[in-house]
C-alpha cells in the first residue's frame, strides 16, 4: 500500500489494532460504499481484504499472510470476533461488514454509477451465471474469465484494456490476494477486492446461513453445521475467544 494511499483511508477512518493486523473501522457498510465509489461515481483506486478472526489468527503465525494483509489498503471488518475487539478498543458501535453482502451492493452502486465491472474466479458455469445475473442488474460488465485460466499475462492484458475501475476475484485466500498484488503492479488505477466464495452464493450454487443465523452472528455455527469438515478451522476460533478474554488480542 502507497503512503498516499495508507494516509487517505486512516486520514478519514479510525485504524484498530486486532493482534498484528490494523482494521479499518468503518461505521457501516454505507460508508464503505461510499468510500469505494463516491456520490460523485470516482472510484478509489486500491485493494480491500476482510478480516475476520481466522485471518487474525493466521496472520500472528504465518508472515508471509500477515504481508499479504498488509498490502491491502482497506482492511474491514468481516467477522464478529474482530468487531468485538473494535468495539473495545473504540468503545462505540462497530458494524460486522459481511463480504458477500459488500460484493453485491458494490454490484449495485456500480450499476448506479455505470462503474466498469471485471470478474475473475470461480467454475466456468459459475462465472458464466455470476455474469449473466450481473447484467440483468444493468451492471456494466466490461470482462468475465473463470478461475481455471492458463495465461495469468493474457489475464492481465484483458483487464487491462477492458476499462474497468473495479476488479473482484473469487479465488480462495491468499491466493485471490496475491493475484490482486500482480495485477495491480501493472494496472493500479482500479479497485480490487478478493471475494472467495461469494459468485456461488449469488448464483444459488451454494446456500448462505438463513436471515435469522446471519442476524445472531451464527453463521461460523451454520456453516459447521452444514460441513463438519470446518471443525478444525472452528476450533482456531475458540483459541481466538481465549485470547480475546485474556486481553492477549
């Protein structure tokens, strides 16, 4: 992240710190909205990742991740766990941005807006619906390539000269996050956001937690449910609470 860019976001947004990893504290997903693409339609040209405990987690032991965060010029809050600890440390009210829900009203405003649109990840038959729906919604999707490319430069050169202003990548982390860094040492003049599973969850592919799990902060709860396969991942959060407790993040 540019100096530039670093004094921007923490000139207008309170910084937490969440172990070794600085959160931006945006009041509302409104406000990150607007912070991305402005009422006047500019667009800030920069990276954002979310951070919920397991990336906190993640981050204390492997540095390489923590870089990988660190590079990201936005940094918000997607996990409950982080927002307690902003709340804490802030002692006022902190929003839990959900990613998935931040990806589709971006989708939106960029329609407002008519903001170019590039997509990058997933199944070829779930970047094909993504894009599809996309469109109906009278988003300005100027270029779609699924996860499964072969010529990361012709990707490049795609995005490149396509025209667009925001780049969201459905890759996994870090993976999706590094590919953010190579893209942008050569076309920087966008907005790029990781997005992991989330064309799925928009396209119907995959089932999100129900209103009422999301509402209570259950969705850790609903995905262990529905795949017992995150136990291990879960029980990382349980050392996160601990050390949440003790004062030790």
């Amino acid at each position: 992240m540019s100096d530039a860019k670093a004094a921007a976001v923490s000139g207008q947004i309170a910084q937490v710190s969440v172990g070794p990893v600085q959160v931006s504290a945006f009041n509302d997903m409104q406000q990150l909205l607007q912070f991305i693409v402005g009422d006047d339609g500019k667009v800030f040209a920069g990276s954002a990742i979310a951070i919920n405990p397991e990336k906190v987690l993640t981050a204390m032991r492997e540095p390489r991740i923590n870089e990988v965060i660190r590079a990201a010029d936005i940094r918000y809050a997607d996990g409950i766990g982080v927002v307690k600890v902003m709340r804490k440390r802030l002692n006022k009210k902190v929003q839990r941005i959900p990613g998935c829900e931040l990806w589709q009203q971006l989708m939106l405003r960029a329609a407002k807006y008519q903001v170019p649109v590039f997509i990058v990840g997933a199944k070829p038959e779930v970047n094909q619906q993504t894009a599809a729906k996309l469109r109906s919604q009278q988003v300005n999707l100027v270029g779609a390539v699924d996860g499964y490319f072969s010529d990361e430069a012709a990707l490049i050169a795609q995005i490149k000269h396509s025209g667009t202003r925001i780049v969201s990548v459905a890759m996994g982390s870090p993976k999706q996050e590094l590919l953010i860094q190579r893209i942008r040492a050569q076309h920087p003049d966008c907005f790029y956001m990781g997005v992991g599973g989330t064309y799925d969850v928009f396209t119907g592919n995959v089932k999100r937690a129900p209103a009422l799990w999301c509402k209570l902060n259950l969705e850790w709860a609903y995905r262990l449910l529905s795949q017992p396969s995150r136990i291990g991942r879960q029980l990382g959060l349980a050392r996160y609470l601990w050390w949440y407790w003790t004062g030790k993040i």
